[in-house]
C-alpha cells in the first residue's frame, strides 16, 4: 500500500535560529534528527481520562484519535477534536488547563465540530468548520467574534489582523479552489488565485437504512493530494499544487513573486498498488459492515452489502486512477521558516519513515536525515507536529502508552554529535 512519508525539505529562507547552538540545517544535513521528549511536560495530565473517546468510530473512521494543535507564542497549546465540539487549552508546561465552546447555534459556540487554524496577532486563536464558520476567542477563551464564509477550506495567520484562507467550493459539476486573503476586522477577501476541475464521482455514495449516506470516494482521487499552503513569518503565503509540483510565491499584499518548481518524477502507479488498494477499501468496507450489523435487518444488510459490493468494482479498474502519484501530499513549516513538502513512497524500510531531502530555494540538493523518536510513533502533519521556538510539539502515540496511547507531547531536538 502506498505511503506518504517521504519528505521533501524546502530551505524557503537562509536565516536560522539556534537550537542548542545548531541550526535546524545542521541536523538536516547531518542525516538524523533525532527527538527527545523534554521531562516533566504534561506530567499532571491522566490521558486515559483526557483521552477516553480515543476508540470512537464515525463510519470508518476512528474520529477520537483525529485532534489537531496549534500553539501560542508562550507555549500554550490548544487542541480541537473531531469527537467534541470544544477547544482545549494546555499550559506552557503540558497540563490540561480548561476547556471552552460548545455544541450550538449561538454566539462563540460551534454548530459543526470545530478545527484549531491558527494563532493571530499572538492575541486570538481561531478555528473553522466545514461549514465555512471561523469563531475567534481570546487566549484565555473568552469569544470575540465570528466570520462566516461562502466555501469550506483551512486558514492560516499573517500579520497585521490579515488571514490567509485556502477554501474550494462545488460549482455544479466542478470544484473550484480559491486562495484568499481575510480581513479580520473587516470581513473583506482579496482572491489572489483560483482553479477548477473535476468533482468526485457521486455514484460513490451509499445511503444506509437509519445511518444515512456513507461516501466511499472515487477511485480517480485516491492518489490525488490536495492543494497545501503555508505562511512564512514574514507573511509571505507559499501555494503548493501536487499535480504539477509547482509552489507559488505570493506577498503579504496578495502579488505573485515567484515559484519553485519540485526538479524529481513522481512515482508511477502500478497494478499491484490499485490491488493492494482495492484490497484495502475492501478489508475497511467489511469491518464497517460488522460494526453496523446489529443496527439493520437481514434484508437491509444484504442490500447495504451489494451496494458496497458495486461500488468496490470500479476500484479495479486501471482507468480510473491517475498514471502516477502525485508530487507531494501535504506541506508543513518548522520554526526557521523553512518549508517541508511530504512525497509519497514505495519504500517499505520503517527507518525511512520519515526522511527529509534537502533542497535551497532554488531546488539544490543540500542533504538528507530522517526523523526519529524513540518510544513514540510519530504522526507527521500540520495538524499534529508544529514547530515552535526550537521545540516541536505533537499528538502522537506512545509505544507502551498501553489502550490508550495518544499524547501530547513536546520535543527537543537531541544534540549533535
């Protein structure tokens, strides 16, 4: 089965901060960048107890381990999950300090499962829904406003009370992404690019009796990531489209400055991978089946199972999926400004997991290391492993951390030898 953890290391600016006297570049350079978890953080937290919805399932997926973080400039964290609808907030130290937000339609609370973006201004942290629904509170929790938009995406901070927003919307048989800059006292968008193409195939969608419709995707998407953007510290707003590994530069005022282009073919998608790939939706397909059993009928399953059973044909079939995988399947930034783009691999080698060639800004090699962690396996994505200030924080699982292994854990980086 295809996996995603090659990554490509994108040196966007040439200035570095120290991380005990070593800049990031050194470790990426010298080929291990090698993690410890810094003692004491997060020690007064029971994460059986914090954690209880871990097991939770919506359809076939296990929405209580999905959480997401972001971190605010003195260390606090705040953390959404896709099982409840508040935020939580950790202290500079680790520990579970409150929580806050609720299910509901009114003010400061969250009528869709909220996601954390971003920290802005250092005074706000703010989330979105995939209704389009952005609510700001203050660092201590309190609510401060709501913007509402016309399509659903993700959202970064820039500066000056700006927000850059990556959103797509359904026009008719077409989805259009849009890139935008928010004004977050105003409300007014400035569209500094956009795109269309295609629409999922809807006759993927299987509707269940008292559960309602299950979306199995198309197979034509599988192997197409989405678009992925980042936000320097400057402002500067980094597009990156896996189709074409283009990444597009954009100012703070919204004007293209230049682009990088990703100098390395994609890999190719074979007939083992659309097996192997087919046998996998298969396997997920039968274990949702067996969770839902005691909710239908006799008849009513068995006609459940046929719809899935058709669906899973087009799986099969060659022409549905792309010829080759994309460039990359998402992006993230570490605390120096530079840019870390993950590709997909073949590669079966665990060690290489997470892997990181180095490349400038022009698209020169400089090195290759890869990321280890022992006693945790590690979840590398914007959502889960952010930068900041030298450390990295991350949701990730404990090796012995027993039924429930999830944590939130804050890292250094261990010294060069």
């Amino acid at each position: 089965m295809m996996k995603t953890h090659t990554i490509l290391f994108l040196m966007i600016t040439g200035l570095f901060l120290p991380v005990h006297s070593q800049t990031l570049a050194d470790y990426y350079k010298s080929g291990t960048v090698k993690l410890e978890a810094v003692p004491g953080y997060g020690t007064k937290n029971n994460w059986n107890e914090l954690f209880s919805d871990y097991g939770e399932m919506s359809g076939n997926f296990q929405i209580g381990a999905i959480k997401q973080i972001v971190v605010a400039p003195d260390g606090s964290v705040f953390m959404s999950h896709k099982s409840r609808y508040e935020i939580w907030k950790f202290d500079p130290d680790g520990n579970f300090e409150k929580k806050f937000g609720q299910k509901g339609g009114k003010k400061g609370q969250f009528i869709m499962n909220p996601r954390v973006q971003d920290i802005l201004d250092g005074k706000y942290v703010f989330t979105m829904d995939v209704g389009g629904r952005m609510l700001f509170f203050d660092l201590d929790g309190n609510y401060i406003k709501t913007l509402t938009l016309d399509y659903m995406g993700s959202s970064r901070a820039m500066n000056n009370g700006k927000i850059a927003i990556l959103g797509n919307v359904i026009w008719s048989t077409k989805w259009r992404d849009i890139l935008v800059i928010k004004d977050f006292e105003t409300g007014k968008e400035k569209i500094l690019w956009d795109q269309f193409r295609d629409l999922p195939s809807k006759d993927m969608a299987i509707t269940i009796p008292h559960i309602g419709m299950v979306f199995l995707g198309s197979p034509m998407h599988i192997f197409r990531s989405k678009l992925d953007f980042y936000v320097s510290p400057k402002g500067d707003i980094f597009l990156a489209n896996p189709a074409d590994g283009k990444i597009t530069r954009f100012s703070p005022a919204g004007e293209e400055i230049s682009s990088i282009q990703l100098n390395f073919m994609p890999e190719k998608i074979t007939e083992q991978d659309i097996h192997e790939y087919y046998e996998s939706v298969k396997s997920s397909n039968d274990k949702f089946l067996d969770r839902i059993r005691d909710k239908l009928t006799e008849e009513e399953l068995a006609q459940t199972k046929a719809q899935f059973d058709k669906a899973l044909e087009k799986f099969q079939d060659p022409d549905k999926y792309e010829k080759y995988m994309p460039y990359f399947s998402k992006i993230l930034h570490d605390s120096e400004g530079n840019l870390l783009v993950f590709t997909f691999t073949k590669d079966p080698d665990k060690s290489d997991q997470f892997k990181v060639f180095s490349l400038d800004a022009a698209g020169h090699y400089i090195g290759t290391a890869v990321f280890e962690a022992p006693g945790y396996d590690l979840n590398i994505s914007p959502a889960t492993f952010v930068f900041h200030q030298g450390y990295i924080y991350a949701v990730c699982k404990k090796t012995d951390g027993g039924a429930i292994p999830l944590r939130l854990v804050k890292f250094r980086l261990a010294l060069l030898k």
